[in-house]
C-alpha cells in the first residue's frame, strides 16, 4: 500500500513539476509580489547561485523586477550596487570589499555582478538594476563597529539640515565610539562580559542614534529633494544598520539565557526592515537561506541552547506584505561531496526526486494535494551545513525549486 501511495503521489508531482522560469513563477501568485524570496537550503553551492541566476534574469527581463538582494552586509553591498551602477572600482576589488561572509570568492556571485553591470550600461538610470545586501555588518564570530554607519548619518544631515538641529557633533560621536577594536573584540561572542554594548557610551550612542533617525524622518520633504534621492535612501540604511548594530551589541553583552535568542531575532529583524525599505523602490527577488525566509519559526541549536526558536526576516516581511510577499523554498536531492545522498522516498526530497529533470518548479498548494493525507518523514542530513525541508511548513510556502544534483 505504501509502495502504491508513492507511485501516485510520484506520477502526481511529474505532472506537477514546471522549468524554473519567471512566467511559471508567476502562475503561483494572484499578482506578482514586492518581495519574492527564493530559499537555499545550504551556503555556498554554485549551482544552486547560478539557478538564482538565471531566474533573476528572467524576472528582469519578462516581470519587471529591479532589485537583486542577497544574505551578505548591506553596507559592504553599497559597493556592489556602484559597481553595477557604472562605478569605476575594478571587479576584482568590489568581490572582495563588497561581500561578507567571504561569497565574494563566488564564480556565480561575480557572474551576477558581471551582467548586472552590463545590463545598465545601455540603459537610463532610472531603469538600472540594482543589488543591496540585506544582513547587517555581522559575522557568526561578532559585529562591527557602528562607527561606519553613524558616521555616514551624521554627515548626510550635517550636509542638508541646520547644525543646530543635530543632537551632537561628529566629534562627540568619535569619543563615545572609542577604537573600534572594543566593539569587534573576539571574544565577546562567547563572554558577554567582554562587550561594551552595555556600557554607559553605549547605551548614549543609542540615544543619539535615535535623535539622528527622528531628524532624517522627521525632515523627509526637504531631503528628498535636497539631493539625490539614493543619498536619502542610503542615509536610511545606515540608521537602520547603526540602530540595529547597537541593539546587537548591547544583546551581546547580555548575561541572561534569552541573550542568544536576542541576537538572532535581531539579526533576522535587520534583514526584515532592510527587505520593506527595498520593496519600496521596486520589486525585488531576495536570495538567503531557507530560515531566514520563510513563514514559520525559524529554529537552531547551538553550543548549550538545544533548541532556540524566533521569527525570521520573511516572517516578519510576510506579517507586513501579506500577499505580497512570495516565498519559494530551495531544495536539494543529492551533494555528493557533502556525502548526501539519494533522498529516501519517504521525505519532501525524494517526491520531488521521481521529477527527471535537473530542476523543477512546483506548486506548494498543489503539492500539497497531490500527497493527501501522506506525511512526509523530514528528511535527516549527514552533513551539518544543509538543512532538509520540514514537511510540516509546506502549507505555508508558495512553491518549491528543487535542485537533483549539486555537483559544486
């Protein structure tokens, strides 16, 4: 009986599986979502980047989409967006400064910025493409100094607005700031004790940096007009990224239990504001992990928190967008040289894995149907870096890419 229900849920999804292509895409939503969230299950595989690729391409071309967002610094990812701009900074040094988490060594990465790039250069401005980050300044082992982004603040209203408006002085700024060696202090990932995210500099920069974002809000119509608009857009940025890196520090000098929830709902709550202020300016294709996108409770264990639950960055987009939001979950069938292997028939992975093609699209409400009231068992990983598909987020998922074989 098993064996049966397998054969027709796998005849089902052949029937079901579509080319990964922008018009397919389409056909899962009632009007083409602000934000579309295409999830990888894993970091660091070309060929699940170049599939990304090759869909934002197509959405550009075909869907009207602007906007390429991926899960590195969005301060590092002003670089890459003058770049593709029609900066003069060479290739070479925009991968290397303009990406975090080292993906700038990504051959597929520098194809994205390649044609990004070649694409603007026989078009007006104000149809340019272009490419944000969406993370903060983080990295597992810490955080940056907010220097780079207060600074940037301060100086675009000390450039548009009366000085005696401004809460302080950039020199103010300086000294409460200090060397930036105490804020990326190694060690304070592990020993809340060694970060000053709570010290009495801190918690006045908090102040201050509170002070600059209700003068950037509070005088919009004057400088939307003042300037360049993406100066305004930028400033924006950097309110969100100093205001949020000081709530991280200071989470990361938390003794309590909750400190390691804290700093990774915090992390997830900068990718989200990051994400509605993109979608303002045009519909964007974002590019991260799985569990920052989807709709249900992102979940992790670590070091000695066995289980650790919040609400990741498309959660909190879906919470606002509603159904403008998209959320297409990424899924892989085998990575050979991660020793996984063919996915058992049993699980999410191994129904799309009867599809004969090397990728495939599918409905999720209609995969959804096509299993009945089969339960897929959640498929269990040899290898720690990629996360299988929970069966039991499917409803809340639009669709699914599905990749058969990564051959990184």
């Amino acid at each position: 009986m098993a064996d049966d229900m397998a054969t027709d849920t796998a005849t089902g999804i052949k029937d079901l599986a579509r080319a990964v292509d922008a018009s397919a895409v389409m056909r899962l939503f009632p009007s083409r979502p602000d934000v579309l969230a295409l999830g990888e299950p894993t970091h660091g595989e070309e060929d699940l980047l170049h599939l990304r690729n090759d869909l934002f391409r197509r959405l550009v071309e075909q869907e009207g989409y602007r906007i390429s967002a991926l899960e590195t610094d969005c301060t590092a990812g002003l670089i890459v967006d003058d770049h593709v701009t029609g900066g003069s900074r060479p290739l070479d040094d925009v991968m290397e400064h303009g990406f975090s988490h080292r993906w700038g060594a990504s051959e597929a990465n520098r194809a994205l910025v390649r044609w990004m790039r070649e694409y603007n250069e026989s078009r007006p401005a104000g149809e340019h493409v272009r490419f944000a980050g969406i993370d903060g300044p983080l990295e597992i082992t810490g955080a940056q100094s907010p220097r780079r982004s207060l600074a940037a603040l301060h100086a675009y209203l000390a450039a548009h607005v009366d000085p005696a408006l401004l809460p302080c002085t950039a020199d103010t700024l300086d000294r409460l700031l200090g060397p930036d060696e105490q804020w990326t202090e190694p060690e304070a990932m592990t020993d809340p004790t060694r970060s000053v995210g709570r010290s009495a500099e801190a918690g006045e920069l908090r102040l201050l940096t509170d002070d600059l974002t209700a003068l950037l809000d509070t005088r919009t119509p004057h400088l939307v007009t003042a300037g360049p608009l993406d100066d305004w857009h930028r400033a924006r940025l950097h309110a969100r990224t100093a205001t949020g890196l000081l709530r991280y520090h200071s989470s990361m000098a938390d003794t309590t239990a909750a400190r390691m929830l804290r700093l990774l709902a915090t992390r997830d709550a900068m990718m989200a504001d990051n994400l509605l202020a993109l979608a303002e300016r045009g519909p964007v294709l974002v590019h991260a992990h799985n569990s920052h996108l989807q709709r249900d409770l992102s979940t992790m264990s670590m070091w000695d928190h066995p289980h650790l639950e919040w609400w990741g960055a498309g959660a909190l987009v879906s919470a606002g967008l509603g159904d403008r939001y998209g959320f297409l979950a990424g899924a892989l069938g085998t990575l050979p040289h991660h020793g996984v292997d063919t996915p058992p028939a049993d699980t999410l992975e191994g129904r799309l894995h009867t599809h004969p093609g090397d990728t495939c699209l599918v409905s999720a409400r209609q995969l959804a149907h096509a299993l009945g009231e089969t339960t897929p068992t959640r498929r269990v990983s040899p290898y720690f870096g990629y996360a299988p598909l929970d069966p039991s987020h499917l409803p809340r998922m639009d669709g699914i890419v599905y990749l058969r074989e990564s051959r990184q």
